[in-house]
C-alpha cells in the first residue's frame, strides 16, 4: 500500500472502529512524520530515541481521538498532539 493509500479515510475509519492491522499500518506509515518532529527537540537534554517513543505516544493519542468527519487530513491533526506530548 501506498501512503496515500495507508491515510485513506477507509483505512482511518477501519483504524477507529478497531480494526488492529490498520491502526498498526497508519502508526509504522506516520513515524516518520514523529521522527521529524522529534528533531526538532534534539540538544535539550533528551536523547533523540526516547523523543521519537514519546511522538510515538501523541500519534497514537492522535489516531485514537482523531474526527473523521472534521475535514482535515490525518497528518494536520496529529502534528500539534505529537508536538504537545514531546513538550
């Protein structure tokens, strides 16, 4: 699957309604997005692996709360929750 294909709203809302394989597809498909996010706290006393672990927490906090109905794109939402758990 593509990562267009992996952001789909189908497989967003076969995420929400439980479905484990693909809350796990869209988790591994979005880490680089927390990777990149993490670098940008690097040199603050926290090592960079513990940093991506924390992200790891926001995106998977963002997956779980994120409104399917609200019109914005997977990534959009998830951004300032991972960001929030890494401050």
């Amino acid at each position: 699957m593509t990562f267009a294909e992996i952001n789909a709203p189908e497989q967003l809302k076969k995420a929400k309604e439980g479905d484990r394989a693909a809350f796990d597809r869209i988790i591994a498909a979005n880490l680089g997005l927390v990777r990149s996010i993490a670098s940008r706290f690097t040199g603050r006393g926290t090592e960079y692996e513990d940093l991506v672990q924390i992200g790891s927490i926001g995106l998977i906090k963002a997956l779980k709360n994120f409104d399917l109905g609200a019109g914005t794109c997977f990534s959009t939402y998830a951004v300032p929750m991972v960001t929030g758990e890494i401050k």
